[in-house]
C-alpha cells in the first residue's frame, strides 16, 4: 500500500483494531490493559428525546423520501429519520439508472415485460412486484423530474424539495437501533445521534423500512454505510427475512480495491437518467467461478467470455445470453446502465462478467478484476423482509419495508431490468407510504412502557459502559476475512460454509456481546457488526439450505437447478427460543399467516 | 489513504453531512472539519462533491488493509 | 548591460510581490488540483500580493518617489488596484466557477452555502472585507465627484483611502490566514510583513503630513 508516510499516526486503539488481529498483541508489549475501553463521553450523562408520529420513515434514500411523501399526502403525521443524509447516504447517490416503463414508447406489453423478467429470473422473481415497477415507475419518474433529480448528479437538493414544502419533520444522523413491538404490533424505534450525546425515541403507529441492503462493509462498492439494519432490527422482533442465498457479483478493480470513485469510471459523476425496457441476466458470479477454476489473476470484462472459459459455472439461459463485441476502453453507455439499479442501477455494462467488470466503468485503469466488490449484499430487492401482501407489509403488523429492504425479489435473484432498482425503490416506498398511512388512520397510538423504553436505552448505550470488550473494527475485519473469500461466499459448497458458520456464530455467541465503543461513532461500528454477523449466519444458512444453483446462487457441489425442490424462496426468522429458523416459500405464493 | 486533507474550509459541514460513512466531523473549537475516522472511508468522493469551496481531496488508498474475494 | 536603478526598483517590486508569492505557493503541501483551479488560486494569490504592493506605490515610499514621477506611479497604482480589486471582488465566484465544469454541488448552490455560513469567522471577515473593498473601489473611482460634492480637501480623501486600504488588508489577510488554502505559515509572515511595513510607511507619511499641518499650516490654495 502507497501513501501511508502520509497517513495520520493512528491512536493506539485503532493500531490495535486494526492490526490486533494479524500480530500477537503479547508481541507488541503494550500490557494488559489493551481492550479497555477508554470512553471518551459520560453514558451516565446521555438524555433522551421522543418523539410521536403515526408513520415513522427510516432511512433517507429513494424509497424513504417516496415513502414519506406519500405516507403525508395520504394524510398521516409523518416523520423520516436516517443515519446519513436525505439523498446522501446509502446507494441511492450512486445509482444514475431509472428504469420507466413508458406505455407511449414501449412495444411490449406490460404482460410480456414481466414474462421476460420472470423468464431470466427462471422464477425467482415476485411478478407482483414486477409488474407494480413497470405500473408505477413512469409517475415516480415525473415526480423526480419536478423535483430537480434529474438535473444534478447529487441528490440532496431534489430531495429536500418535497420534504421541506410538506414540512415534514426529518432527523439525520440518527443511527436507529431498535424497533419496539407492543402487544403483537410496531409500536415504535429508538436509536442514538452520532452528534449529540443523546438517545432517540419514536413512538409510531407504524414503522416502514428504508433501511437498504446492506453488506460487509466491502471494498470497490459504496455500500459500507449498509449493513442490513433494518432487516436485523425487524428479525429481531420476529420479522421474516428472506433472500440472503443471493450474491450481487459486482468486481472491482486489483489496484486499489477499495476506490469506489474512481473504480467506477464516471459513474459516481453522472446525473441520473431514465432508461426503456431492457431485460438480462447479469451474473457476476460467472467472473468468480472463473476466478475460481483457473487461479488469478482473472482479467475482467469479454474477454472471460471468450477467452477459453472453463466449463461450467453459473448459467446464463439461452435467451438472456449477450456477447460483448471488442471495444476499445471506454464504458458501454447503456442510459441507467447495469441492471438492477443502485450501483448497478446505472452501472454501464452490469455486473463484472459482462463488460465493465473487471475495472467497472472501464476507464481510467482497466486492470485485473478483483471479486467480492459488494460482499456481504444480495441482489438489490431480493433480500429483506418477506411482503405478505403487494403493498409492502410485513409479518408484523404496522411494519412496513420498502426499496432494498423488502425482500419483494422484484428481479428476482438475478439483475433482470436494468435501472430496475432505483426505479423500484421510488415505486415500492410510494406504495408503502400509503399503505402505512391508510394502516395508521385506522388505530390507536400505541403505548410503550416505560421500563420497556429503558431497558432499550440500557441496550443501545451497553457497549459504552464496558470496561472492556472487543473492538468493532477488528471483529469486522474477522467477519470479512472468514466471508468474504471467493471459496466461501461465492463459490459455495457445504464443507466450507459449516467452517465458515462455526466462525460466525463464534463472533455470534462470543463477540457480539462483548462489543465496546468509546464514542458514538464507535457505538454505530458496534450495531453495525451486530448486524453484520447476524446477516452473515443468514447468508451462511440459506447458502446451505439451497442444495441447487440458481441465479446468483451457485453451489459447487449442487451445479444444477433443481425444479422439483426448489420452486421455493428461502424465509428466514427467530424461533420462541431465538433460534434461527428457516422455511421454504413457493414461488408466486404469499407466506402464510400463522 | 483515503479522505486525504481538508485545505480552506470554512466550517459550513456539508462533508460531515454527506459522508455517508461518518468518516468527517466538526472541530468544535476550531470550526473546521476534520477527518476523525479515516479507516472508515469508502472512497466515493460525496464529502468532496458536496463542499462548496472546494477544499477536499481524497487518495485512492484506503488506510487499512482491504480484504477481497481473491488475490 | 548596466541596470538603471529604475530598472532594479522594477525587478525587486516584481521579485516581492509577484516571484515570492509564487515561491511560496510552489512551496506549499497543498495537493494540486486542475489546471483552472490552480490558475485561479495563483491569480487570486497575484491580486492580494499586488494589492499590498499598492502600498509601495504611494506617496508613502520615497524611495519610488524619487526614481519615478508622480504620474507615473499613479499611472501604475491605478492599474493595478482595478485589475487586483476586480479579482479580489470576483474570487468568491471563481471558488465555485470550475463546478460549471465538474459533478458535484452547482455553482450557484454552492456560492449561497459559502456566503451563508455565518457561523465561520473566516466568511464574516471574508464579507466585511468585500464590501470594504467595493467601497473602496467605488469611492476611488469616484474620488473628484466626492470631493466636489462633500467640499473636502484632497488630503482628506488620502487619509480616508489609506485608512480604508489598511481595515481591508488587515481584515483580508486576517480572513486568508483562517480559510485561504494556500497561506500557510511561510504566506502568512510575507503578507503579514507586507502589510506592516506598508502600514508603517504609510502612517510615517500621515504623522509628518500632520505635524507639517500644525507647525507650518499650507498657504491657500497649495495642492498637497
């Protein structure tokens, strides 16, 4: 690594979190007081604010923003809490690819659009949600076209727009923890600023998700502030959760991995556009079985395609199968690019294996790809909380998600419609908010009691009161070496995945309890490897459930499909005993309600 | 290594706003910001793309080791 | 070739106002950005070193004085203050013109941020100093009319023009010492320096004209 003379000396506690885990801390003599957690605040001295709304929106990213607005025009109080900015936090800043399905232009019915898309998905995909993009993305389109977002390559002003001229109240910087259930129904949230030395309550009649994915905090893809938040808060209280077998495949590049910027070609620069029906089958993953089989390095983009490929792999279905003509450097500009939707929402080209992958977005430096870009993240719409119905809600009632943290597998578990993502990330919150809104109206605000409010307060503010523990930093880092190695996250096979799950559940029933944080910024890392974990073991054990490959889900000791077990989603939840339990969902059918 | 340097801010905090990593905060005595927590930085260029004077650049490094699929 | 002492005056007022800034500015740790906005910092950084050289060209300095003629000095004084005063008055909008060609925030956005950001001590100076140096551009350019209008004496606009000059420079140099990227410690003491002796002459000048005033008043009608 280059540039380092310049870097700031690192206290002694990020030196240890980041190299406790490669030396022998013995080794460095710096005595036994090295996990003590030197805490930079008084977590006595921390208050409390709360709030009342009748629809909470967590998360301030396409789906958070459609969500609010729809959920206060449809009449509800409504309020947005997120742990970034509006616009400016999660993927939807990256993502320039709007897909819209304009009647006027299209030659396809909408009926053979979601054919086509259920036909690359080899069924994994949700035709309702399908069909409700294509319905909806043309009005959503508009309304971000009056609010300025397909003026500007960031996002923050446009939508600021209709936030401030409703006037509804909104909270950044917040980092939600907890959802609070009360007698069988959402009853609230609570989390803490990362700017003040305060905690946050919200008691609401119902809660809607848009929350994003989430991943191992990976380097090449800007998605290290998502780390399943929602979902895990959601399982928590016993939401079902599903999807976690699918990988987003994206590369990055050999050379400086972790330059999201720059790795992308112009990408992160562009304004977002729209784009017209468009359906494939990007894969990615195709790039890691390469990788795989014939060592590295592995050079991205057509030539995998055509240079002596290795037989076998994950499979492209006939009709879905593109060839690349050569082309001299620059991206293939694909208005919205990839498919998909954030990143790949506008990625030029897809996922690696079909053209920008390698170095995404081509330019400046091509290099040799370099996998596990976007470890730790499904793809976008397929992982999340499991719909029971086509407006978005989830098992709990009063519970909504919408956008990447509903598992509605809108493009199944593969990127089908390019541009699909962002597009039906606005469609999905808008259909969210009113749902929530329309719930909200119907019922009384809920009442939290107070020691239940104190003992979530207890929860969040633990880890600042430990006086030892480990640091959040060097367990993440844990995490990503046991996972996100090719043999193990994408190339899968049980005896690996057992490995893979003992570590995990040791950071699981080990770690995770003993995380300590010494500011706020350190009590976000904890809540972040808290989920992380948990999404781990969820990725670990739906991996190995699925005995097939499918999609973006390849085992390399079940290469074939199998259409006679696995016409099924995977829905993940917590048992009486806190267990986590598994169970199969057919396709094309709504989970049943216990 | 990452966010690199902040030269001529003026204190206005749209880099502490927009990093959606939390990676920049605000100096309180001198009101500037500051880069607190380089290891966490993904490298997206939001903090520069949001300052209105200009002042940030950013490395192609990242300060702590990365982990990747295959090396 | 022998060199005219002209010549020197010329060569040293270049070195000092034009050579060390760029010196120092080469110098700098401060990472290098596109050609635009590396011209626009060195012309800003030209305008403000140039615009403490005005204090050098002024009655103030003798040394000028005695190898150029007034009219002259003047000539040069007056071009150089509305070349610097224009980019000094414009470099707000030169921050944020190279966003016309980049993605990121707009120009405009990105102006009303900087100029609203009232919690800085930086930007307030940064304002007070810009509406100075309108003023003083103003009530420059308009010095005869003022004169006539207000019946003063011409001397009086001189103290007036100094005094005016010497707040700005103290607050510009206070305002480029808290945000400026490239005044550092080595561009702080020049400009710092600069100002002072610039100050130093100039008051030299007032206190003698002053002293000159109360011992032996002007006869009527002699021009200062």
């Amino acid at each position: 690594m280059t540039g380092l003379h310049d870097a700031p000396v690192p206290s002694r506690r990020e030196f240890l979190a980041l190299s406790g885990g490669a030396l022998g801390l013995s080794s460095l003599g710096l005595g036994a007081a090295w996990a003590q957690n030197k805490v930079e605040l008084d977590p006595a001295a921390i208050t409390n604010t709360d709030h009342a709304t009748d629809v909470l929106v967590i998360g301030g990213g396409m789906a958070g923003l459609f969500a609010a607005v729809k959920a206060h025009d449809a009449g509800a109080s409504t309020m947005m809490i997120s742990k970034g900015r509006l616009g400016s936090s999660g993927l939807t800043p990256f993502a320039k690819g709007f897909f819209v399905y304009d009647p006027k232009t299209e030659t396809e019915s909408i009926d053979a659009f979601v054919d086509t898309v259920s036909r690359s998905a080899l069924g994994t995909n949700n035709p309702v949600y399908t069909r409700q993009l294509a319905e909806h993305s043309l009005d959503r389109a508009a309304e971000l076209k009056d609010w300025g977002f397909f003026d500007q390559n960031l996002a923050n002003r446009s939508f600021m727009k209709p936030v401030t001229d409703r006037d509804i109240p909104l909270i950044e910087r917040v980092v939600v923890t907890h959802l609070i259930k009360e007698d069988g129904r959402i009853a609230g949230a609570a989390g803490f600023r990362l700017d003040g030395e305060e905690t946050v309550t919200i008691r609401a009649k119902t809660v809607i998700l848009c929350t994003g994915a989430g991943g191992f905090k990976p380097s090449g893809f800007p998605v290290c502030d998502l780390t399943h938040d929602g979902s895990i808060m959601a399982y928590q209280i016993g939401a079902k959760i599903t999807g976690k077998e699918w990988n987003d495949g994206h590369s990055g590049r050999s050379v400086n991995p972790a330059d999201c910027y720059n790795g992308w070609g112009d990408m992160f620069d562009r304004v977002p556009s729209t784009s017209g029906v468009e359906v494939h089958h990007d894969l990615g993953v195709d790039l890691n079985y390469q990788a795989y089989m014939k060592g590295n390095p592995v050079a991205g983009g057509p030539q995998v395609a055509t240079d002596d490929p290795v037989a076998g792999g994950p499979v492209t279905p006939e009709e879905f199968v593109r060839s690349f003509p050569a082309r001299e450097g620059g991206p293939r500009d694909e208005a919205g690019g990839g498919p998909g939707g954030p990143p790949p929402g506008g990625r030029p080209g897809g996922p690696p294996a079909d053209g920008e992958g390698g170095a995404p977005g081509g330019p400046p430096m091509r290099g040799y790809a370099m996998g596990g870009a976007s470890a730790g993240m499904a793809i976008h719409k397929s992982e999340g909380l499991v719909p029971i119905d086509d407006r978005c809600a989830s098992n709990i009632p009063g519970l909504y998600a919408a956008g990447d943290a509903l598992g509605s597998h809108m493009a199944g578990g593969i990127y089908t419609q390019i541009g699909s993502s962002l597009a039906g990330s606005a469609v999905q919150g808008a259909i969210a908010g009113e749902a929530a809104a329309e719930f909200a109206a119907g019922i009384k605000a809920p009442s939290i009691p107070d020691t239940k409010l104190a003992e979530v307060k207890e929860e969040i503010l633990a880890p600042l009161k430990r006086e030892a523990g480990y640091g959040p930093a060097w367990v993440t880092q844990t995490l990503q070496g046991v996972m996100i190695p090719n043999f193990v996250l994408y190339i899968k096979k049980e005896p690996m995945m057992r490995a893979a799950l003992a570590y995990i559940e040791e950071l699981r029933d080990h770690h995770m309890p003993m995380l300590r944080a010494a500011n706020m910024h350190e009590l976000r890392l904890v809540f972040e490897t808290r989920n992380m974990i948990l999404s781990a073991e969820m990725k670990l054990r739906a991996s190995l459930m699925r005995t097939e490959s499918r999609c973006s889900h390849y085992r390399l000791d079940y290469p074939e499909m199998d259409t006679e077990n696995w016409q099924a989603w995977i829905n993940i939840f917590k048992d009486a005993e806190g267990r986590m339990q598994l169970v199969k969902q057919p396709f094309a059918a709504w989970p049943r309600q216990t | 290594m990452t966010i690199n340097s902040i030269n001529g801010c003026i204190g206005c905090e749209e880099c502490v706003k927009s990093c959606p990593c939390d990676v920049i905060r605000l100096d309180k005595e001198t009101g500037k910001a500051v880069i607190l927590y380089p290891a966490d930085c993904q490298i997206c260029h939001l903090c520069r793309m949001y300052c209105p004077v200009d002042a940030i650049e950013i490395r192609p490094e990242k300060s702590i080791p990365v982990v990747v699929s295959w090396g | 070739m022998k060199l005219s002492a002209k010549t020197v005056a010329i060569v040293i007022g270049c070195a000092v106002f034009i050579g060390l800034p760029l010196l120092f500015y080469g110098l700098g740790d401060v990472p290098r950005r596109s050609l635009l906005k590396e011209v626009l910092s060195v012309l800003t950084l030209l305008a403000f070193s140039l615009m403490l050289g005005q204090f050098y060209l002024a009655r103030s300095n003798e040394v000028v004085l005695e190898l150029f003629k007034p009219p002259e000095i003047q000539k040069v004084h007056k071009f150089i203050a509305y070349g610097a005063v224009i980019i000094i008055l414009l470099h707000p909008a030169l921050i944020v013109l190279p966003r016309f060609f980049e993605a990121g925030i707009k120009p405009w956005d990105a102006f009303v941020t900087m100029v609203t950001t009232f919690d800085s001590a930086g930007v307030l100076l940064g304002l007070v100093g810009w509406a100075l140096l309108l003023v003083v551009l103003l009530t420059s350019m308009f010095r005869m009319r003022l004169i006539k209008r207000f019946g003063i004496k011409y001397r009086t606009w001189r103290y007036v023009h100094g005094g005016l000059t010497v707040t700005f420079v103290v607050i510009g140099i206070w305002h480029s010492i808290d945000l400026g990227r490239h005044t550092d410690v080595a561009m702080a003491i020049y400009m710092i320096t600069l100002a002072a002796i610039g100050t130093l002459m100039l008051g030299q000048l007032y206190w003698a004209d002053m002293s000159k005033t109360v011992k032996k008043p002007l006869p009527k009608g002699e021009k200062s």
